[in-house]
C-alpha cells in the first residue's frame, strides 16, 4: 500500500470517528434531524466500518422510525464486504425485527448466522412466523445449546423467550410451559413468560371445549326411563352445548385467533 493511500485511509477513518461521535451527541441531546443527517452521511460511504454501521441502527431506533430507514440500511449494507456482513447481521435482524418486519427479517435468520441471544430471539420468531419451521427447528436447537452455557441473566431471559415462542408454535406446550416458569420476572420478558404461561392454560382449555362439543353432537340422545323424563335428555344437551359454547366465547375474547395461531392451537 503506497503512502497516498495510506493517508487517505486514515483520513476517511477519522472522518468516519468524528461522524460517530457527532451522531452520538446528537442522539444524547435528542436532537434527530441532525443525527438523521449524520446518519445518512455515514451510509452514503463507500466501505462502512461495522462500529458506525450499528451506531446508526442504534441511533435511527432512538431518533426515527426505523421503517423509514429499511432500504437506505439494506443497499448500505449489501454493498459492503461479506466479512462485514456476518458482523452487522445482528443489527439488522434487531432491526426488522423490532418492527415486525418478518419476512425481511427472516432473510437475516440464517440459523448458521445466529450467534447472540438476541438473534435467536429475533430470528427463531422471523422464521416461524415466515412459515419456515424446518430452520426454526435447527435455530432452537442451537438456542438450546447456547442456554446450557449462558450467565447473564438478560440473556438467558432472550433465549428463554425464544425457545418457549418456538415450542408453543410447534404445539409442545408442556416444553413451553416449562421454559416460560423458568424464566426470569425481573427482566424485559418476564411478562411474556407470565402471560405465554396464562394463555397456554386458556388455549387447552378451549381444546378441552372443542373435544367436549364435538363428542356431544355425535352422541345419540338416549333417555333412561327410571332417571329422567321423555324429552329431558334432549334438554339437558342443549343446555350443557349453550354453557360450553359460553365459555368458548369468553376464552376467545381473552386469546385472539392471531395469538392462538402464535400458540399453535392447530397444530397442538
């Protein structure tokens, strides 16, 4: 490499640090249309260091919707190198993620490509909710094997979530319950690990209705003489199908189609 180079090099470099720290003091002083305006000129580099590429992700959650930032981060981030890429993965998955952008999401859920506890909680819930089950399977055993070994307890809340989220899914309710008491309440997620335990418990119960309603209408009516009068069994089915079916539509109310399919109710 020849001096000129060199030197211009070193220059972009300081260029770029002086850019971070200034996007920094933006974001701390709340200011957003200047960081937005840092932000951008970062982007619009050539070869983006890994540092300032998360910087921004960190910066545009805080200062903007993030959604209006997806193709500007995703052309920045093709362009640069692969090595580049596997470092920033994590981001941009948190990115998409956050904001319920699965399918884009799930493009950056490569189980291969998982690594923090954040990413398999991103990513195992990309997957899932892409209809990619087969990844999500090979995605949660490598969260499992990652929670065997993991201290922190925030992290050991994010693998929790994820692994309770893909067996709940899947329909092995007894291995999300498990996972769900286990979890931590004191962290971001114990409220989900309350609530998922909750739900569960409501949705086995709507089976449990389902299976009792579909016995009933196969059922003959058939009276005993010395018990009931005529016409009482036929009574006593409507009434009993009526309570059921009131119940069911409590349940429902507290547990929307959309979170029973999150639970996996049709494939329980």
């Amino acid at each position: 490499m020849n001096r000129t180079t060199s030197d211009k090099l070193e220059r972009n470099n300081s260029s770029e640090k002086a850019a971070v720290i200034e996007l920094s003091g933006y974001v701390e002083l709340g200011l957003g249309r200047e960081a937005c305006r840092v932000a951008r000129q970062i982007l619009a580099q050539k070869r983006i260091s890994p540092a300032a590429f998360n910087e921004v992700i960190t910066a545009i959650g805080v200062v903007s919707d993030p959604k209006k930032w997806m193709a500007e981060m995703e052309l920045a981030w093709q362009r640069q190198s692969e090595a580049f890429r596997r470092e920033t993965n994590s981001g941009m998955l948190a990115l998409y993620g956050s904001s319920n952008e699965w399918g884009k999401a799930s493009f950056h859920a490569k189980p291969a490509w998982l690594c923090c506890p954040s990413d398999f909680l991103w990513g195992i819930e990309a997957l899932l909710q892409t209809g990619q089950t087969k990844p999500a399977a090979r995605a949660a055993r490598k969260a499992r094997q990652a929670l065997e070994a993991v201290e922190d307890e925030f992290a050991f809340s994010c693998l929790i979530e994820a692994l309770a989220t893909y067996h709940a899914y899947v329909g092995e309710w007894s291995e999300a319950f498990e996972l769900w008491s286990a979890a931590p309440r004191n962290q971001p997620f114990g409220r989900n690990a309350a609530v998922g335990r909750v739900e569960l418990c409501l949705v086995k119960a709507l089976g449990i209705i389902r299976e009792e309603l579909e016995t009933l209408a196969v059922m003959p009516v058939e009276t005993d003489q010395e018990l009931m009068l005529p016409g009482n069994a036929l009574g006593m089915r409507q009434d009993t199908e009526k309570e059921l079916e009131k119940f069911q539509r409590a349940l429902e109310k507290l547990v929307s189609a959309e979170r029973r399919s999150d639970l996996g109710v049709n494939r329980g």
